[in-house]
C-alpha cells in the first residue's frame, strides 16, 4: 500500500506504509507527529470524513457507520484512531452474539485534582432491550474497553438463557 503525502506546494511524497509506520514510531509524541508537515495532509484527509452533530447539550456527537454513535468525543486525531479501533472490535464481537439497532457511547470527562477520570456510558438497543454498561478509569482506552466489554457479557448472556429456554 502506498500513501501520498503532501507538506506543501510542489512537495509530495509517496510512502509505502510500512516506512509511514517507522515514522510515526519514531516520533518521541504523537501531538509531535501530528504537527510535522509531512504528516498533516494525512491526518487532514482522515478527520474530513467523519460526520458531526452538535446536540441541545453543547456536546459533540461523531457517528461512525450506520448504528454506532460517539458521544462528547473531542479527542486529538491520533487518540480517535484508537477510539475507532476498539469501538468496532467491540461492535463486531457485540454483533456476532446479538443484533443491535444502535450502539451509543457518551464520554463524560472529569476533573479530578490534576488528573480526568473518564466515565463512559454505553448503551446498545437490541430487539430484546436494551444493553446498558458503564466504566470510569483514569485511561480513556481502559474504561471504554471495560464498558463495551460489559455488554459483550450481557449479550453474551441473554443469547445463553434464550438458548436454554428453547
């Protein structure tokens, strides 16, 4: 795979991915790599395609596919990629057990002497009910893993008991 780079008029560059990766595991910060002109238009291109709402409560809401719904997720580029990641593995774990008409995912950041605590709420609407779980820990990646892997256990279940009833 080769990715075009543009750092400005008349300086391209074409990178396979694998180069891409070793420069981006080479810069001591990723708020770093983001500001180097060589990897903005990168960055640029993937930040324009995400769809954003602006709800009655001031907070952001960013819509990935057809039924997953970020809530309150201001992050720096590099951050969301991760976000995104673990967000559809856990979509597509939760999708394999139960069918899910949405999947909804409020970030609520607080401020705790010098530090945040991330509290994340997840909901996702099934044919069955509704799945509701909630996590808070100091890593972002940390709660959000463990409150979409609390649901992944609760459909888990309900697939289990609906499966013993039969």
């Amino acid at each position: 795979m080769i990715i075009f780079l543009s750092s400005g008029p008349k300086k391209t560059l074409f990178l396979p991915f694998v180069e891409l990766f070793g420069i981006i595991q080479q810069c001591s910060s990723p708020r770093k790599l983001y500001k180097t002109p060589i990897f903005s238009y990168f960055m640029e291109t993937k930040t324009k395609r995400k769809e954003t709402n602006s709800n009655a409560n001031g907070t952001e809401e960013l819509k990935l596919g057809k039924n997953i719904i970020l809530v309150g997720f201001s992050l720096e580029p590099v951050e969301m990629i991760v976000v995104k990641k673990i967000v559809g593995h856990y979509a597509k774990k939760i999708s394999e057990k139960v069918a899910y008409e949405d999947l909804k995912i409020n970030l609520r950041k607080i401020e705790k002497a010098k530090t945040f605590l991330h509290e994340i709420e997840a909901s996702a609407k099934t044919n069955k009910g509704i799945l509701a779980a909630n996590a808070t820990n100091n890593n972002l990646y940390t709660a959000l893993s463990g409150a979409l892997e609390k649901i992944y256990s609760e459909a888990e279940h309900k697939e289990r008991t609906a499966r013993q009833e039969k």
